[in-house]
C-alpha cells in the first residue's frame, strides 16, 4: 500500500501549527507557535493582533514540519486546514496559506472543522470505536457530540451562552490572575475548598445544555461586594468552588447524555480537557464506559489534531475546491432527542 503523507495548518485563534501525519495514525510532526506572551498583557486574544502573527510565523512552521518529518512538498498526498469555527482574520490566514500550498504542488485540498480535530485528537490515545459521545470544552465551545461513525458529528448538547474556557479566563480575570488563567484556577482549586455558594444553572432540567453566564456573574457580584466591604476572599477557595459547580454540570449533563446514547466510549477533548479537577471527577464517576482523554500536548489548539480528522476527510473523498473560505460560525449538526 503506498504511504501517505498529510499535511495540515491550524490557525483559529492564538496559536499558528503545522503538522504532517503518515498513514492515518502517525504524527511525524506538530510544529506549535504560540501568541500566549503577546496577548496576556490584553487579558485575551485581539483577532488582529493574532492574524498579524500567523501572517509572520506561518511559511516557518510549514517548513519546519516538514523538515521535522523528514519530507518534501513532493512527497505530500494533500493539504488538510482548519476552515472554522474561529476567529475570522486568523482563519483566513491558514486558508490562504494552504491554498497557496495545495496549489503550488498540484495537492488536493481537504476541509476541516475544528471541532471535529479536538474530538479526533483522541485517537493517539486509543483506536476509537462507535457509537461514541464526545464532551468538548474549549475556550469557544461547551457541547455533547454524538458520532455514529467516523465523520458522523451531530450535537446533542451546548451551552447556551459562555463557554466553559471563556467562564474560566473571565473569572481569572476577576481574580487578578494571568491569562490564560485555566490552570492557575485549576491549581489553586485543588489547594482550597468549597466554601462559596454558587449556581449550578440548569443542572436538574431533563436538556442536555449547558449555561455558565450566571455562574460567571455570580463569581463577579461576589468578588465586587467583597471589595465594597473591604473584605478578602480567599483565592483558593473561590477557585474551588467556582471549579467544582462548573464539574458538577458538566458531569451532570454528560452522564445523562450516556443515559439517553448508547455509546463505547465518552472521549473528553478540547483546551479544558488538560484540567485536572475535570480528568479526576471523570475517573471517579464514570466506571461503566472507557474515557479516553487526549494527551496534554493535543489538548490545545494544534495542526495534529487537524491532520488526524483531516484523515477521515481524505478516505471519504471530501475534497475543498479553491472558493473555500472561512465560516468562523462554522458548527456541528444539531440533533434532536
């Protein structure tokens, strides 16, 4: 059977990677160039500031995975890209870039949702088998995927308003912590209790959604009355418990999620997959299903998680002509119960 190579560019939001995959399954490279530094003196990304560095960095981190294999552009057997959701200006940037690529060296181009590239990510962890729920929580996105089979993403719930990355970074915020303030949270949960009452929003309704404005706002009340008062919260308790309503809904929703979908396996991905406080609640209260969990260096946004969905892409032939643009919206199937 011949080898086949696959490149792949990611580009969604804050961090411009590059990665080749060969055969499907193994990753020869992932090349990540991270905008962390320049963005934590904002508290959070700018869209423009990020597309300006992928626009530096980009034709770099091509070359370097590449080199990183051990390939040349002639070697390649197609280009696979984030197309969406993300930020628009940063999308377009991967776009344009592999493009330019596929075209240069006569390559097909493959589409990608980036959704889809979290959830595949944990096929470095184990062969995935389906039915499978996935829970994804990332920055943008809170949602209950249901995959039927390989490519087959249909969302079976979400958040209606913030996502659980974007709860966390606000309320770090808030707390005067460092962007990205996940696994300071996280950190400091562990090393408090909790002691502060705050909402589980929707945690006894029979849906499948998700809601963390409320808690969010309710972290914020509760951090600006303290002040008015002169009084000090304690850190590390409010993180945990502001970690633990969050784990108690996400946990909540995803357990009756496998009640209502018979499923192999629950795989856990996205940013927010790294936390820690979430890998143990699901280790002590999911014992019916395998949980497969990507590795910390896939949780982040990164092109190898790209190319392991782009794979699934290529065997089914999907191909992108030269008019593909951004859909920075871009979404799963919704599917009703």
């Amino acid at each position: 059977m011949k080898t086949n190579y696959l490149l792949a560019i990611e580009s969604s939001c804050d961090e411009t990677s590059v990665a080749v995959l060969k055969n499907q399954t193994e990753l020869l490279s992932n090349v990540i160039a991270s905008q962390v530094a320049s963005h934590k003196r904002f508290g959070g990304v700018v869209p423009e500031v990020a597309s300006r560095h992928h626009v530096e960095v980009m034709t770099y981190c091509i070359q370097e995975a590449l080199d990183e294999a051990g390939l040349r552009a002639d070697d390649l057997s197609a280009v696979a890209v984030t197309y969406g959701p993300g930020l628009v200006g940063a999308l377009l940037v991967g776009l344009s870039a592999a493009k330019a690529f596929a075209w240069a060296h006569d390559l097909p181009l493959i589409p990608v949702n980036h959704m889809a590239g979290h959830l595949m990510a944990a096929n470095q962890v184990q062969t995935l088998e389906y039915p499978l729920l996935a829970l994804l929580v990332s920055g943008g996105h809170t949602e209950l995927v249901y995959v039927t089979e390989p490519g087959a993403y249909q969302i079976v719930g979400e958040t209606r308003d913030d996502a659980v990355g974007e709860a966390y970074d606000k309320v770090g915020r808030v707390m005067g912590l460092s962007y990205p303030a996940g696994r300071e949270i996280d950190q400091l949960a562990h090393q408090g209790k909790d002691s502060y009452h705050l909402p589980r929003a929707m945690l006894q309704e029979s849906n499948l959604e998700f809601s963390f404005s409320g808690l969010k706002s309710a972290v914020i009340n509760l951090h600006h009355n303290a002040q008015q008062k002169g009084e000090a919260l304690d850190q590390a308790d409010l993180a945990a418990s502001f970690q633990a309503a969050v784990l108690d809904v996400l946990l909540t929703k995803t357990k009756k999620a496998l009640e209502l979908y018979p499923a192999k396996q629950l795989v856990v991905a996205g940013g927010v997959a790294a936390n820690q406080g979430l890998r143990e609640r699901l280790a002590s209260e999911i014992k019916d299903i395998p949980v497969i969990i990507p590795p910390l260096r896939l949780c982040g946004d990164n092109a190898g998680m790209i190319a392991l969905a782009g794979a699934i892409e290529y065997d089914k032939n999907n191909r992108a002509d030269w008019e593909l643009n951004a859909k920075p919206s871009l979404a799963f199937p919704t599917k009703g119960i």
